[in-house]
C-alpha cells in the first residue's frame, strides 16, 4: 500500500509484523514540458539528477550521484544518469541496501538538481518514490506539484531512529544545478 506523502510527513519503514526493509530504491520520475511551436509541439530535454548525500551525525560521509555511482562502502548504488526525462516510471534511481549502510551513518538526504539549470516550471508529472526492492512494492511517493522558479529540490530523508530507519519528506525547493550547488540547503535537513 503506498503513502502518498506530503511535505513534513514522516513515515517508519519496519515491515507489518515486525522486521525492517533491508533493500529499498528511491526513483525520480519526470516528463519534459511539451513547448507549442508555429509547426506543432515537441518536447523540451530535460536533464534532472538524483543525488544522495549521506552523513554521519551532522557532518557529509560520502555522495552517491551521477559523477560517483557507488558509495565507497557498496551500500548505496545510482542506476545511472537519463539526460531526457524520457520514458516512463522511473528516469533515475537510487538503491540503497540498509543493513550495508555502516553504523556511523545517520541519515540519507535524498536531492534533484536541474543539471542544465531549467527551473521545475518547467518539469511535469515530476516524483519521487520509494520502493521496497525485494517485493516491487512502492511504499510511499511525494509528488512535486506547482512547479516553481527552483533549479533544485531537497526531496526526502532516511535516517535512523533506534533500531530503525525511518522516512521524512522535506519537498523544500532550492537553487542549484548539483548537489554541491545545494550543500547548505542540504546539510540543513541532516
């Protein structure tokens, strides 16, 4: 059953009947705006980068992205860069093995950038979400509505609440076209 969440909402990620999720993926999706032209329509690239900064306490412990598609511990995976937005479901994604992520990690700031610098007034049907990657399940999913002048977008937080990790939607626009661009937005949600 998927939570559609809103901004601020926190949602725990133990399974029903005990045990946590172990394999989660968190996908972006998005469409390029269609322009009306003199000889029709078509569609405008759109080149959107997931990101995650991953810290331990309030400080940044590694970066998984476009550039860096493994952490340096193996636990954090990007699927790989779509420069288009093209296709549907998922244009990117980030698979995150939990019972991997080392014990000093406290949490998992999960962040879009607009690498070309268009703003999501341009971007449609844009989302992020995630999906237990053991079953297919899709878990919860924030859908980014409005638009906005914003070049970035600091999207959720996995972090560690005792024994287990919980999710936080942020959904707070920000300028940047990449994750360092975003750095101090980022580390604010740390």
């Amino acid at each position: 059953m998927t939570v559609s969440l809103q901004k601020g909402q926190r949602i725990s990620l133990s399974k029903p009947g005990g045990g946590g999720l172990t394999l989660v993926r968190m996908g972006l999706g998005w469409d390029a705006v269609k322009k009306k032209g003199f000889f029709g329509s078509r569609e405008q690239d759109i080149d959107l980068d997931a990101s995650v900064v991953v810290f331990a306490d309030q400080q940044v412990a590694d970066v998984v992205y476009f550039g860096q598609l493994t952490s340096r511990d193996g636990s954090i995976r990007h699927t790989g860069d779509n420069l288009t937005g093209a296709g549907d479901g998922d244009d990117e994604s980030i698979i995150v093995d939990l019972s991997r992520v080392p014990v000093h990690v406290t949490s998992l700031v999960f962040v879009v950038s607009s690498f070309q610098g268009q703003t999501f007034n341009q971007v449609e049907n844009a989302f992020c979400r995630l999906v237990d990657e053991t079953s297919g399940a899709e878990l919860a999913r924030y859908t980014l509505t409005g638009g906005g002048a914003h070049t970035g977008m600091v999207m959720a937080r996995l972090y560690r609440h005792g024994q287990e990790w919980k999710l936080g939607a942020i959904g707070e626009p920000s300028q940047g076209r990449t994750f360092q661009d975003m750095l101090p937005a980022i580390a604010a949600h740390a």
